[in-house]
C-alpha cells in the first residue's frame, strides 16, 4: 500500500517528493506487524541466546545506534522543520533501529542452527531497508532526493534479500 500510494502521489497527482504523505502512514505502519513477529520469535526462543551471542548482537544494535546519532540524526533535524516533518523523521530511525535490533537479536538465536540461513538473509534484508530508510532520509534533509536515486535501489535490494529469505526459509523444512 505504501508503494501503491507513493506511485499515485508522484505519478497521478504529480507531487515530486511526497514526504510526508499519506504513504508514510503505510510505510510506518508495515513495521508494526514485523516487529510483532520478531517479538514473538523472541519470547519464544530467548532461552536460546547465550551470553556471548547477546553481546554480538548489542554490540551490532550499538553500532547501528551510534551511527544514526552520529551521522544521520544531526542532517535531519538540523532543519527548520514542521512538526509533521520532525515527527517523521524521528519515527523511522526509531522504527529502524527497533527492526534491526530484533532481527539482530534473532540472527544470534539461531546462528549455525537449522534455520541459520533464514535468519541471516532475514537480517541482511532488514539492514538493507535501514540502509535505504536513513539514505532517503538524509538525502531529503540536503534537498538531493530524487525518484530513481541509489537509495531507491538499496530498497528494492533489501525487499528482494527478503522475498529470498522467505523462499529459504521454506526450502529448509
């Protein structure tokens, strides 16, 4: 649906960058039952993360967290911005550092188990997007954003990595 939308804004309706929109609404809400999910992994399988594989996987969320106040907070708020912009673009660094935190989580659950290749492309594909989401984000904060630009591509990367872990995941049982 948010792709839907944001086509519809920029073909039909013809609004360049339509950020925030509506398709925004889509974007941040298809993280919700993701999450659900990678939470639910979890409470299942906790009893299987170990105190050293915790330590990698905080270690990556930490990393990810000090890359995002380092290098890609301080660019989009730097801004003059309307509290619909700021609400925005406070939401997806939240967003994505909760997915990658939880697909990080769950890679060190099931690292070199049975189902250890889902779980890796899984996180590679989560990555992906948080690449693409920060990329995007901070190429519409130095007004560089255009459709069609790299992070564009990172994106469709990250929803191919994770249509592949899917099709892992089935080929594995």
């Amino acid at each position: 649906m948010a792709e839907a939308t944001w086509a519809v804004y920029y073909f039909v309706v013809q609004v360049e960058l339509p950020y925030p929109s509506l398709a925004d609404i889509f974007y941040a809400g298809g993280y919700l039952p993701i999450i659900a999910g990678l939470v639910g992994y979890l409470a299942t399988f906790q009893v299987a993360l170990s105190k050293r594989r915790l330590g990698y996987a905080l270690m990556g969320v930490g990393a990810a967290v000090a890359l995002a106040l380092i290098f890609v907070l301080p660019v989009e708020l730097s801004q003059n911005l309307t509290p619909l912009n700021l609400l925005t673009n406070i939401l997806y660094p939240v967003l994505d550092l909760v997915l990658l935190s939880l697909a990080l989580l769950s890679l060190a659950i099931f690292a070199g188990g049975r189902i250890a290749n889902w779980w890796l492309l899984f996180a590679a594909g989560a990555t992906l997007y948080v690449i693409g989401d920060e990329f995007f984000l901070y190429q519409v904060a130095q007004g560089s954003y255009y459709n069609g630009s790299v992070d564009d591509l990172v994106f469709l990367l990250g929803y191919l990595t994770f249509a592949m872990a899917f099709y892992t995941h089935r080929k594995e049982f």
